[in-house]
C-alpha cells in the first residue's frame, strides 16, 4: 500500500476521507474525540499530504477499496469531508457491503453542477496558476471558508492548503479533471444508497452545499444534522460538535 495513513485507536474502525486540497490533518480534530472508541483510519488521498501523486487519472474509489483490503477491514464506518464525501458516497454506491455506515461533512457529490459563482471563482483560481500564493488566497477568500479563516485554526487552515496546493502542481490533472464545465458525469441515483447515511453541514456553509443537501433527501435511510456558527470547514471549528453527533448516530443506528 503505498498511501500514507495513520491509525489511532482499537475497536470498529472508522475511515474518514478528507476534503480537496487538505490532508488527513482536516481530521486532526475529530480523531482524538472518536479514538477512544473506534479505530480510526485516516490516510492522504493520492497527490495529497504524504501519498504520492499520481501517474494517471486517479481512481479514488478503487483506492479506497484497495486500503480496506490491505488493512483486512471487511466492513467499515465510512465518514467524507467535502470531496471526500463524494468519493465515500461513490464507494457505498459501488460497494454497500463494505459500508456499515455512511458520515458525510458537508460533502461534494459527483455529477453536480455548481453554481455560476462558485464556477467564476474556481477559474480565477486557475488563471493565477502556478502562483502558490495567489491561489491559496483566492482559495481561502470562498465566502464558506470566513468561519474558519477568522478562527484559531486560520493557520491550520493556510498551512494545509497551501500544501496541497503545491502537491497538486506535481501533477496535471487537478484543474483539467476535477472539475470539467459541461463534462460531468452523471449524478449517482442517490435513492439507491442502501446504507444508513448522517449528513452534517455548517449553517454558514455555501449554497451550493444546501443543493447538494437537498438532492440526498432522497437517500431512503438519512439523517441531517446542521451546525450553527459553522462553514464548510466544521471539522475544525466545531470538532466536538462533529464528533458528539457521529457517535450519537453510530450508537443509534446499530
């Protein structure tokens, strides 16, 4: 297995994806409230934090299938941040028997078409590339990011993005795959999900994630949980608040 992981914890294990241009850093805060519980697993997807980039289009799905197999978990609690939690919804999708249970954080979802805004200030990001800085700036300047940029972890925040900005450079497909105006694929059929699914979102979170909430009203077996005073990025500022509602669902939907 050559992806970067690490493991706290013993009991049920819990694998938890973090969010584009982060690393396993964006559950810094969640693993020391769950690890006394559950084995928590958190690992850089490929090109992020310590895992090496990739040679070609990433597949992250079968990545994510591929640790499971080498770490010998047959069945896991699966929790996904942001695009994370698309990649986490795409494998219950494709692999419900290895899901017991789905956690989404405000997650993206595969297919979804973003609004015109969020569109415009993803390619003002493109065009100061490959100035490091400027990007990370713009990055941060998201109206959904203000919660967390004007809190304790602003430098966490800075620190992570502006990491994986600079990983992202080592390869080529991040501004020509991750998001390709007018190519998406198609939305999963989310009433379909055959696992029983949490989704946790910041009250100050943008509109667009609001969509996407909307769209997995549709999942049959799905609670929704908001966080006031929080964005985009709740794991890290209301990580207490996070992990008190993980665990109060994974007790009661055993």
């Amino acid at each position: 297995m050559d992806l970067h992981y690490e493991i706290q914890g013993k009991g049920e294990p819990i694998v938890l994806m973090h969010s584009g241009m982060a690393d396993l850093r964006d559950w810094e805060f969640i693993v020391g409230q769950l690890a006394p519980t559950y084995k928590c697993i958190a690992f850089d997807g490929r090109g992020a934090g310590k895992s090496p980039s990739p040679v070609e289009i990433p597949d992250y799905v079968e990545d994510l299938k591929n640790l499971l197999d080498f770490l010998d978990i047959e069945q896991t609690v699966l929790v996904g941040h942001s695009i994370g939690g698309a990649i986490a919804t795409d494998f219950a999708m494709a692999y419900p028997q290895r899901v017991s249970k789905l956690v989404l954080v405000a997650p993206g979802l595969t297919g979804y078409q973003f609004s015109p805004e969020m569109v415009q200030h993803f390619e003002k990001i493109q065009a100061v590339a490959p100035d490091i800085q400027k990007m990370v700036q713009l990055s941060l300047e998201l109206p959904n990011y203000k919660v967390v940029m004007a809190s304790p972890q602003r430098d966490h925040m800075v620190s992570m993005t502006t990491h994986n900005t600079q990983r992202s450079l080592e390869w080529q497909y991040l501004w020509k795959n991750v998001q390709v105006w007018g190519e998406l694929p198609a939305i999963p059929e989310l009433n379909k999900l055959a696992v029983k699914t949490l989704f946790i979102i910041g009250a100050e979170d943008s509109k667009d994630c609001f969509c996407i909430a909307d769209i997995f009203k549709q999942v049959p077996d799905i609670r929704f949980a908001k966080i006031s005073g929080a964005d985009h990025m709740v794991n890290l500022t209301h990580p207490m608040e996070v992990s008190s509602i993980i665990k109060e669902f994974l007790i009661e939907s055993k």
